[in-house]
C-alpha cells in the first residue's frame, strides 16, 4: 500500500529544477501547463554580474501578471507563490538589462546564471509553518499531508476519468462523422454511375451504335 501511495504522490508531486544563463540586454522564457486550484511555488537565484540590472515576470495566456519582481538581488534565494484559477500555461521569463553606465565590451560577454526550481501541488506546500501555525503534533501533519496527497489523488483521477469521456465522447463523434460521410459518398458515386450509364446509352443511340 505504501508502495502504491509512494508511486502515486511521485506522479502528482511536481518539482522542476533547471539551471541556465542569461545574456545581457536577452529575455528567455519558461512555459508550463497547470491545473486549476493548485499551489505553485518556486525559488531561484540569480548570480552575480555587475553592471546587470535582472527581472522576472510570470504571466498566464490572458496576459495577467501572477508575480514579478522589477530588480532581483544578485546572489540571494528568492521565493514567489501563486495559485492557479483554471487549468492554464504560465510562462516565467527572466530579463537582463546592461546598465548604460556600466555597458562595455567585457560587459557584453559576461553571462548571468540563472537557477529556477519550480514546485506544484503538495511539494509547494510547507507543512513544517502549517503544523506550526496550527499547532499540530508531527503525527498530526503528516496525516493533514496524507489527506492532501489522498484529496489530489480523488481530483486526478476525476480529471482522468473526465477526459477519457471526453475523448469517448470525441471518437463517436467522428465515428459518425465518418459514417455519414462514407454513406454519401456511396450514394453519390452511385448516382454518378447511373448519370454516365445513361449518358453513354443516349450518346451511343445518337451515334446509332447500339439499338
């Protein structure tokens, strides 16, 4: 059972760590798709690189601003939260700026290292600061973990369940779609067979080639 609720909680628990470098006055961005009502959460650093003013922004498709911060602190480890309204793709994009003051040749070769981990579902949450902001036993959080990890796994397979009827629903759609179709064409090619039978014996009587 353990086994089970392990291999479970490692499908639904969602941690991304990558790690990659910034030229300056350059914007990369990082996308990922996200259910609805879950927690994201996600730490980074950036290194540093003097003469480099940094930012981040995270927005959904609507173009919505979920978190942003307009002058990173070099060298420091850094948080950002949100929780997500309806299955969406955020995307994270990290922006260096040379400061004109400091914009030189050496500045233009020196590339920022930029670290992202990114948390989702019961990975983003700290039980550690809820058990201690509800004064609970260690034995009481881990069952208030097990209860949220039990909850994610009942709204998985309901997503799982809804979009397999979906998908049914989708390929007797078509199935019919294609019925139909393969019935008219039928129809029609028989009644194209019938116009050039008729045709031909018209044309061959007018030629006084058949009686």
């Amino acid at each position: 059972m353990r086994g089970i609720i392990f291999v479970l909680a490692t499908l639904l628990a969602y941690v991304h760590g990558i790690r990659f470098y910034l030229e300056p006055n350059s914007l990369k961005c990082l996308k990922e798709e996200v259910q609805p009502n879950v927690l994201v959460a996600g730490e980074y650093e950036v290194s540093v690189t003097p003469g480099v003013k940094t930012e981040y922004i995270i927005r959904d498709t609507k173009g919505d601003i979920l978190s942003r911060k307009d002058d990173i602190p070099h060298g420091k480890k850094l948080k950002f939260s949100f929780v997500t309204e309806t299955y969406d793709t955020f995307e994270i994009c990290f922006m260096a700026n040379a400061m004109q003051s400091s914009f030189s040749g050496n500045t233009k070769q020196v590339k920022q290292e930029i670290y992202l981990i990114t948390k989702r579902g019961i990975e983003a949450k700290n039980y550690e600061v809820i058990g201690e902001a509800a004064n609970l036993k260690p034995s009481e959080v881990e069952l208030k973990r097990l209860e949220d990890l039990s909850e994610a796994i009942v709204q998985d397979f309901a997503r799982m369940r809804k979009n397999e009827e979906e998908m049914r629903d989708t390929n007797e759609a078509t199935n019919t779609r294609v019925l139909y179709f393969s019935i008219f064409s039928m129809c029609w090619l028989v009644v194209l067979s019938i116009w050039q039978l008729l045709y031909l014996r018209r044309f061959f009587k007018a030629k006084k080639l058949i009686e």
